[in-house]
DNA sequence: ACAGTCTTTTCTGCCATGCGGAACGCGCCC
DNA sequence: GGGCGCGTTCCGCATGGCAGAAAAGACTGT
C-alpha cells in the first residue's frame, strides 16, 4: 500500500480496500463488512454490488461476498505451503506421541485459518478442518497468536467486540502470556477442547494446537501437552530458520 | 461481469472497471485512461492514484501505470504467448510463400498489438513490431478484428473518435466483413500496406497479416494473399483447438 | 410443521458533501 | 519557444451515504 493519495476518492478507497480485505480474509457478511469500513450497512451493500458487477466479488449461496475472479491469490497461502511444508513432520510426530489431533493455523485478520490437520488414530477425534477459520480470540491457536499482538493491532481487533467480551478477552490474553500457551474449553464448540502454543518467529504469524474431545481433556495432563507443544513449535521454528538460510531440511531437529 | 446493479456508484465502477483494464490489457498512459473511461485527466488521475494507494496499480518509471500486485494473472498473455506458438510455424510458411513479412496481433482496448512477426527475405521489408501497437481502426489486423466485434462495444470506440472518422470506419468495417479481409493503405505508415484477417475463434479475438512495401502491393495479387490469410489463420484456430483438446501439436497442419 | 419474532439483507428517497471538470503549473522533448 | 503529458487545486453540483422501509432468512416456541 503506498501513500495516502493527496485527494483521495473516499468511496473507491472504501470499495478497495473491501476488495482487499475480500482477498485477504476471504468471505465476509454484509453487516460484518459494514462494520470494518465504518459505513452504514446500506452503503457497504451498495459497494458490494458494484465490485459483484466488475467480478472483484461474488455473492455465495449463504448471502456471504466472496473474493471474485480478478482477485489474486491471497500472500499467505505461498507463506502458508512453506510452512505447512516445514511444520507436518513435528506435527505428526507430536500427534503420534500425545494421541491427539493437531493443527497449524495463520492469522488473517480477526480470524485464525487453518493450514494444516494432522488427525490422530481415536475413532472419537477433532477432525480435518484445514481451510476453515475461527475467531481468533474463541480459538486456543488464535489466542496463543493474539498474546503476541502489539497494543495497537489488539485494540482495533478487541473495538470490534462488545465492552464485556472484549474484556474478557483481555484478561484471558494476560494468562496466557503469563503461562505460554493458551486454551479453547468449548468457545468454538462444543464438547471439543484445544491448547494452543505460538510458533515463535514464524513470518506473518503462526500457532499449533493439540484438539481433542471434553472427555479426554485432562488438568493432569495439560503440562505434558503444553511442553510437548511448545517443543514441537520450536523444531517447527528451527526448521523455519534452517530453510531460509538454505540449510537442507534436517528431518527430526 | 453481473448485472449493472440498481444503484451504480460511477465513482466506484469507474475505478473496479480502469483496474480490469489495467489486468486486462496492461501498462496504460493517464490520457488513454482518461480517454477509455471518458473522463478528464484529473480525474482518471485521481482514479489511478486511488488504484495505486491500495495496491491495485503501480506506476512505471515511465509513468505509464501497470497491474498491481492484489489483481490476478490476466487471461490474456499466457493466450499470446499460447497464440504466438501455435501461429509461428504457420506465419514461416506463409511468408516462404508469399515473400512478404506477416504478423500476428491481438486486441488491447483501442489498439492492437504486436505479438509475433516473421520477416520476409526481401532487403525492403516490413521489420518486425513485436510489442509495438497500432491504432486497431487503422491496421489492417486491427480492422478485421473490430469488424467482428458487438455493436456496443464498436460504439465505445467509435465513440472516441471524430464524427467524420467514426463514420469512415464504420463504413470500411462494412466492407470488411462483406469481403472478410480488412486493407490498411498507408494509413499507418507512408510507404506500407498490409492486409488482415481475423483467426476465427481465438481466444479473446487475434488477427494476422501480411505487410509490404507499397511499391510491391498489386491489386492482381490480393486475391492470392486473400486466400493464403484466410487458409493460414484456419490452421491457427485449428491448431489451438487441438491444443485445448489436449492433442499433440500437429507441425503442419 | 407452523406461526411469530428477531436479525440480516436489500431497496429507495433525500440532501449535503465529496467528486469531476476546468484551469493552471511543471517538466520534458523537439 | 511551443507543444504535450502529467499532476495539483478550486468550486459547483450531482452523486454517494444515511435513514428508513420492505423483503428475506434464521431462530424459537407451541
């Protein structure tokens, strides 16, 4: 993005950056546009229908606006394929290991994407939902990313809640920068429960999660999960740094 | 493109519709961005800084603006490169036949341009003008392309031209298409004629051409050129149809 | 399954503010 | 010096944003 115009266009920035943010964090409601751009909703809809006509959206069965045609593709899957590359190995050791299923996901914007599932062998388990995003702060991985937020980019996501759960949201950040992992005890469904851990230096923002059923959550348990996790993260990591110094990938380090 | 919506806002879509441009035909200078759009040049350029700011365009050292990088790969390019492989060996027989140099063209907006040209033997010859553009309503490519377009769209560039040099195009159009090739006597260049046909059914329209020196046009010759384009533009299309069914490229057909 | 209620989306009209045209200045080229 | 193209600024008015109504969809209770 390059410098503010010196007479810029209020309305075609507005229809921009909505296409722009489409691209970015994939489909969006009409009324959740609305509120980003800080227009009514009327307007926001009208903006969507003019970038609907030009095939820089498209509307989906469920009324959501998708990113249309004339859209790139989006930075991070390339970023995302390098690291889901780098982090499937510890991934599926970590799942072997702990037997439960892990994820790998990416911030884009106020939601968390999954990059990657590694499942593991229960017959009851947290499935593949690789593609799908979360609310960043309902998600374990998504507050384990969320800890590391500056102030700035934190308060513009918690404006966007009510006073009361942004701040619970809030205090719940603290505990986790306090403790090093964060945890998901059915906010995003129920009967599923996830600890999340940041993978530290990760370009862009990145977290893995150990998810399992309610029932096989345990108090007893969770420092092992904890340092299994934030163990894996860091191999995860090195691997990370190894590749962009163009090391060969070491298999297990 | 969808339905033109209720309510346009022509600020709005005359921004969404200068980026589709910009993908779909390339680098544009302010005044052709002006003159496509109908627009004075303070406001196309108000437009294009608008693009700019939010990464839908980019400005050349030339000061032309290009794609930016939030749009997608246009169709078109991996077409002319697609286009160009598929009709060079058959413009080399052409031109070993006939003893004048061809081209190979594509529309841009009001132009056409230049994708490939294989030159005669002859020391006076037409060089090549691979990447260069002409005026589509003076080329004799350029003509037998436009002769195939919709009414609209012939409107909007007719529209952009003086009244009595609108009405000589629509006229020459007219004989294009009665005779189904297309002449440009000099109306390019002093001293050069060229002769276009259209390649029915490429992608995105194409035409192909032969170019002399005037001195070495002959009315008695036409026909036999007339004959030759429209036999070599069919064993483009046939070629690329073949291409797009998967099929090993025939060297000869 | 159906009715009622609430939420979201879509449509429409009005008016004030943001957008476009015109004028001007600057830089480059012949 | 003149012509051309690009970029900036000012001002009037027409278009874009808001508000409200209507339509559509989701949710809840019986």
């Amino acid at each position: 993005m390059r410098n503010a115009p010196t007479y810029p266009l209020s309305s075609v920035d507005a229809a921009l950056l909505l296409a722009a943010l489409l691209r970015q964090e994939g489909p969006t409601r009409l009324t959740d546009a609305a509120a980003r751009l800080g227009v009514a909703p009327s307007t926001a809809h009208r903006l969507l229908a003019a970038l609907v006509h030009r095939d820089f959206a498209v509307q989906l069965p469920d009324r959501r606006y998708a990113p249309g045609p004339v859209l790139g593709e989006p930075v991070a899957p390339v970023a995302s394929s390098h690291l889901r590359d780098a982090a499937l190995p510890h991934l599926r050791r970590l799942v072997a290991e702990q037997g439960e299923s892990a994820h790998l996901v990416v911030p884009a914007g106020g939601v968390t994407r999954f990059v990657a599932t590694v499942e593991c062998d229960a017959v009851l388990r947290v499935g593949d939902r690789t593609g799908r995003t979360l609310p960043a702060h309902r998600s374990a991985a998504g507050k384990a990313l969320l800890a590391g937020w500056d102030t700035d980019a934190l308060a513009a996501l918690l404006g966007q809640l009510d006073p009361a759960e942004a701040e619970r949201v809030h205090r719940d950040l603290r505990g986790v920068r306090r403790r090093g992992f964060a945890l998901n005890d059915q906010a995003t469904e129920v009967g599923l429960t996830a600890v999340g851990v940041p993978v530290p230096g990760a370009p862009g923002g990145a977290a893995i999660s150990l998810a399992m059923p309610r029932v096989r959550f345990s108090r007893d348990r969770l420092p092992g999960w904890v340092t299994a996790l934030t163990s894996t993260a860091a191999a995860v990591a090195a691997d990370l740094t190894d590749e962009s110094r163009g090391r060969p990938r070491s298999p297990g380090s």
